[in-house]
C-alpha cells in the first residue's frame, strides 16, 4: 500500500485521514481478492466485496468503500498495470439528503456554559467548544490549530483544512477570552514541537480527535442535552444559524472550506418556516 499512499497524498494532496481511510480500504479488498490480482479482478468482484461488508455499512460508508477502490484502480490504471476501471461499472448506493444533528442556540450555550472554569482540562474544554461553534471548524482543524495561526487583534484565525488548503476565519470574543483563559493554564509542552499547537493535552501532548469527541459527548451529556453529537455536530450548527440570520451562503461556504457550493446547501438545514419568512421580507411584491 506505500507506493498508493504515496500517490494519494503527494500527488492528489488528500488529507492524511482520507489517505490511511482508502489505502485500508484497498488493502482489505486485496484480502477479499485472496491472492488474485489485482488486474484481473472484474465488477462483480468488487459488487462481491461491497455486498459482503453492506450488512455493517451504511449506504454512506458504501459509496465511501467504492471511492477508495475507485481511487485505487485509477492508481493502477496510472501504472500501467490497468486499462480500464472495473468501479466504473459498479453502481454507487444512492443516497438520501443528509442532515446531520443539528443544535439550537440555547443547546449551544447550556453545553458551553455548563463548562466550569475551575480545573485545567475544563478551562480547556470550553476553548475547544467555543472555537470548534464560534469558526466552524472540523475537529482536525481544531486539534492542529496553531497558536500562531490566530491573529486576535484582526479577529481571525488561519485554518489549514483538507488538502492542505488555507482559508481565514472570522473569530469573535468568546472564542478569544476562552482562548486566552486557557493560555492562562496551559501546560507546558512535552516536546519543542508541540510549542505553537493551540490546544494540549494535561501531559503537554497534542490533542487526539478522539479525544475531542469523547469530550463533546460527555459535555453534552452533563449539560442535559440527548441528541447524538459529535465535534462536527458544532460546525454544522454554526453553519446553520449563520444561514438562518441571514449570512450569504457563498460567504458561509468560504468559511467552512468549500469547494463546492453544492456541499454547503446540503450542510446548512433550514427549515421551510425559515425560507417561507426570507421569501416574504426579499420578494418585491412582499
């Protein structure tokens, strides 16, 4: 799996998430395969292995498998070892608009607030919370977020997102007192390295994402609040009250990192209540 590896990070510049997600997605098909090459397998092995592993899959995590073999046999098409992709020929699972948990304003600011300022790890917790709401950002964003990326006299913070790609955040003043709080108690860093990472564990080590979305859920929970949430439960709730008071959707989708605009009508939910009071305060015979 190295040399695909290889391809998938240097030459396409995937996330390194994405790049251990598909190469163990190829390496499990090339177990399926049990010893049959690669560039003699056929689409009705790769329907084969997709059937196989659906009954612990949703159709998401299905059409996520068929991407990395996708990926994968355009690799070896690259290689010389292909002439053709046999997913081309695999129909993907269709998939339903999806609308992850979504929080209101009042569940935002009971799980925050919940936080006490007392210890370390809860001063802590709260900069995470209102960081990951106050800019939207993914949970790996939030856990390699520098300190020197944060600029508070100009209230932005420099994110480096999928890809590697950079985009500047608005970041307003809770998220910077909470910030500066934390800075207050901060551990010491275990290794030089670690210096400019903005968050820390208790023993000077980075953050895992784990870690963070153990923490949400726990908050939650203590805060009195039942709904499923993840870390990025709180960046689809910053995009939706954005929308929601009015923010423009192309602004919003610069915000969260975008390539598409596509992606950012599926990620914000708004009601029809929503849109029916937006359309009778614009419409010129209002």
């Amino acid at each position: 799996m190295d040399p695909f590896s290889y391809h998938l990070s240097i030459e396409r510049q995937l996330s390194p998430n994405t790049v251990a997600s598909y190469s163990a997605e190829a390496a499990g098909f090339l177990q399926f395969l049990e010893g049959r090459k690669p560039s003699e397998c056929t689409p009705d092995d790769v329907e084969d292995y997709i059937r196989k592993r659906s009954a612990a899959l949703s159709k998401r995590s299905q059409a996520h498998v068929l991407s990395a073999l996708r990926s994968y046999f355009d690799y070896l098409i690259l290689e010389g070892e292909r002439k053709d992709n046999p997913c081309d020929r695999v129909d993907a699972p269709k998939l339903g608009r999806y609308l992850p948990e979504v929080l209101s304003v009042q569940e935002v600011t009971a799980i925050i607030e919940s936080v006490p300022a007392s210890r370390p790890g809860d001063i802590r917790d709260r900069a995470i919370l209102e960081v990951l709401y106050g800019c939207g950002l993914r949970v790996s964003e939030a856990c390699g977020l520098l300190i020197s990326h944060i600029y508070p006299d100009r209230s932005f913070v420099r994110v480096v997102g999928k890809g590697d790609k950079e985009r500047l955040v608005p970041i307003g003043a809770p998220a910077l007192e909470a910030l500066d709080a934390w800075y207050e108690v901060r551990p010491e860093p275990a290794r030089p390295e670690y210096s400019d990472l903005a968050f820390l564990n208790l023993r000077g080590g980075p953050l895992s994402r784990v870690s963070v979305f153990n923490m949400v859920k726990q908050r939650a929970m203590l805060a009195g609040v039942r709904k499923d949430i993840s870390p990025h439960t709180f960046r689809h709730s910053f995009a939706t009250h954005l929308v929601e008071n009015g923010a423009d959707l192309r602004v919003v989708q610069e915000m969260l990192g975008h390539e598409s605009i596509l992606t950012t009508e599926i990620y914000t939910h708004i009601d029809s209540q929503t849109w029916q009071k937006a359309v009778l305060k614009h419409h010129p015979r209002r």
